[in-house]
C-alpha cells in the first residue's frame, strides 16, 4: 500500500507544514536582514516581555516583534503612531503561516505621518478661531433629549446608557447610529449631526466612543467632522476614547468629557443634585410639619387637660382628693405619734434591763460554768479519756520520770477504763 499521493504528472503534493517551511527558508535565506521605516500601530505589550505591533505605511503593512531580550536593550519608548526605523529579518511563524519581521534594533524617525498630520490640522483650525472659547456654547444644565452619536454596537453607548440608569435619569436618550471608525464614519457622522439639527428635538448632543490608538481615532480629526461640531447649532460634547485620548473634535466641541461615561456623569449631574435638594427639602418640609402637628397636639392636650380642671364634677373630684390626703395626713400623724411614744417605753425598758440584777446573776453564772469546764478538761479523768496512761508506783503515786522504773519493778498502768499491774522489763 501507498503511503503517499503521488500525482500522475508531477511531483508528489507537499503538506501544509512542509511547504510553510520551505517558504520560511526561501525568506530567510533570500532576504537579509536590513532596515525599515515605518509608522508604530497595534501595540501591544505582552506579560512575558515581548512587544508585538505593525509598521505601516500608506500603502501597506507589516507585522513585527521585539523579543523580551531585544525589547530590554532598546532605549526608544514604542507607542502608537511614532515613526521608527527597525533593523531586523524576516521569518515565518509556520503555525499561523504568518510571516513577520524579527526586530533587534529601534530607532526614533520622528513625529508619526498621524501625528503629524494632526499638530498641523490643530495649528490651522486654531488660527482660524475654531477653538476659541468665546464661540462656545453653554452646556444646558438639565436637558430632556439628548442625542448621543456613536456606534449602536459599541462599548461606549452601554456604558453611557447604564450610568444615566444608574443615576435615574429622568430625561431621554436617542442614539444617533454612525460608524466612528474607518473610511466614511466621518462622513456618517456629520450626517447624524445635520440630523439632528433639522429634527429640533435635541437640548444636547454627545459624540464618541471608547479608546482606541491614533488610527482607530482617527475620524474624529478629519477637518469635515470638526468643523461640522463647531458649528452645529446644538451644544455638542465631544467624549472620544479615554481620558489620555485628544481629538481635533474635543476642543472644537463646546465641552470635553474625558469618556462616555464621564459625558454621561456630567449631563446628570445637575439632575442628581436637584433631585438630592429636593429630597432634602421634602425631609426638611415632613419634618416641620411633623413638628407643627406635635406642637398643635401638645397645645391641644393642654387646653383639654384645662377644661376638664375647670367642670363642676372636676370641683368636686378635687374637693374628694383634699379630703382623702387630709385624712390620710391625719392617720400618718397619729401613726408617727403612736411610734414615738413606743420608741420611747421600749428605752425605758432596755435601761431597766441594764441595771436588773438578773442580767448579773446570768453573766456570773455563765463565767461559773466557764470554769467548770476548764477545771473538768484539766482534771485525770478528762486526761485519761483522751488516750493518755499515768503510770504509778506500788505506792499509788505517778511516775513522772523514765530513772523512777527500775528493772523488775512492779507498777500500775490505770487507764479510763480501769487500772492494770505492769513490770517492767530489764533493758
């Protein structure tokens, strides 16, 4: 069995991975590494150190990298936009099929073409006058309808539409849908701001989008655009990328918000504060009235509280209340006249009792029994029951001394209980 498809009339086919191979050897070998110029885009900085982006030019355009080791070395900032030249070789990345340029060296050419293009535009807008100050218009502080010109799609219009949600705004929001990027979005643009212009209906206009580098921003610099949010008749913010982001259309508009979503703070912010006075005005209006209806109330019980002291049947309580008190006040005096008189038979009592013979009689009696006591723990008997022996000679009189017993000698051991003869024993 064949294991390979061999064409009839030539040479057998080549696989996906073999013929990007040979492709990347023909590159690689065919063409030395050399310099390029070329316009910075599409940066982007990876984790791992290594920097991607294209150099471009009018008519074409290049994918490049700069290895972590090379981009370390290399003293020229990238951003988007800047004109650089690279030294560098080409090379083939098989599992894309993608060929690129391996970059080794940067070197600053100068201002971008972009960037150029826009100092140049912005310096002759400004002579004109186009961005004086004195031609803009207010912002309205709480409009009704505004218009937001931006992409139906984008991120940009979601989070304009969620802040002013947020915030509960009570006006309404159209969105004007126009492309804000690539060939035509300017033109689409000053088509919705005509629009907008003939309908009438608009206090307010936001044009924008989300952030983007120079190329992707770069409709809102065309000189069309610009001069049509100059001069339209309805107050125009111009909110375009992110705060670090300038367009010829920011300072041609008569406010600059720094994101969508900065416009959509800035166009409620008046509401919100208005809607936080009146709040507060409603807690401060409750709470007077609440205090004017405790006040009436309070007025109100007294008066009553008054009346009712005034009506004969109160008269008459009353005149009932003095009764009862006198009365009470009469039997508290007699009570106090009764304790009096006892306090003092019961002194009387207690002084005859310290000087009656009896109490004398008692506290000899109980020094009498005192003594006994004592005499009764100190006397033989008393000794005896506590466990001790006294020891007696043939004569009946107590040994005191261990040299009174000689060997053989007999004695008496009289215990509580009875008395025994003992002999003591030779030693």
């Amino acid at each position: 069995m064949k294991t390979e498809l061999e064409l009839d009339d030539g040479p057998r086919a080549e696989s996906v991975s073999e013929f990007t191979r040979r492709v990347k050897s023909v590159l690689e070998t065919g063409i030395r590494p050399c310099w390029i110029r070329g316009e910075v885009s599409n940066l982007r900085a990876q984790a791992s150190g290594h920097v991607y982006f294209s150099l471009k030019d009018a008519g074409a355009q290049l994918s490049a990298v700069l290895f972590r080791g090379d981009a370390a070395r290399q003293t020229v900032r990238l951003r988007d936009g800047l004109q650089v030249l690279v030294y560098g070789q080409v090379s083939v990345y098989e599992a894309r099929g993608q060929y690129q340029m391996i970059v080794r060296i940067v070197v600053d050419d100068g201002v971008g073409r972009l960037q150029r293009e826009f100092e140049a535009l912005k310096a002759r807008l400004a002579e004109e006058g186009l961005f004086d100050p004195e031609r803009r218009k207010p912002i309205p502080a709480m409009p009704l309808t505004v218009g937001f010109i931006t992409s139906p799609t984008g991120a940009a219009v979601q989070d304009f539409m969620r802040i002013i949600r947020r915030r509960k705004w009570c006006g309404r929001a159209v969105v004007l849908p126009a492309r804000v990027q690539g060939e035509g979005a300017a033109a689409e643009m000053i088509a919705m701001l005509k629009l907008a212009e003939k309908l009438g209906v608009f206090d307010l206009l936001v044009i924008g989008r989300g952030g983007g580098s120079l190329e992707d921003l770069w409709a809102f610099n065309e000189e069309p655009l610009v001069r049509a949010v100059a001069g339209c008749a309805v107050p125009v913010i111009s909110a375009v990328g992110h705060e670090i982001d300038f367009t010829l259309c920011d300072f041609a508009a008569d406010l600059r918000a720094e994101t969508p979503s900065a416009a959509a703070e800035l166009i409620t912010s008046h509401f919100v504060s208005c809607g936080e006075r009146v709040r507060q005005a409603s807690e401060a209006m409750t709470a007077l009235a609440a205090a004017v209806i405790r006040h009436a109330q309070a007025n109100l019980d007294h008066a009553r509280s008054r009346l009712r002291l005034l009506t004969p049947a109160a008269q008459i309580e009353q005149g009932y209340l003095r009764l009862d008190d006198l009365a009470n006040r009469m039997a508290a005096a007699w009570r106090n006249l009764a304790q009096s008189q006892q306090h003092k038979l019961a002194t009387a009592r207690a002084g005859l009792l310290q000087h009656s013979p009896e109490k004398r009689v008692q506290l000899e009696s109980h020094r009498l029994l005192s003594l006994w006591k004592r005499l009764q723990a100190a006397s033989p008997a008393s000794v005896l029951h506590r466990g001790f022996v006294i020891m007696r000679d043939d004569h009946g009189r107590p040994i005191t001394r261990r040299r009174e017993v000689g060997a053989g000698k007999l004695m008496a051991a009289e215990f509580a209980d009875g008395t025994i003869e003992v002999r003591a024993k030779p030693s």
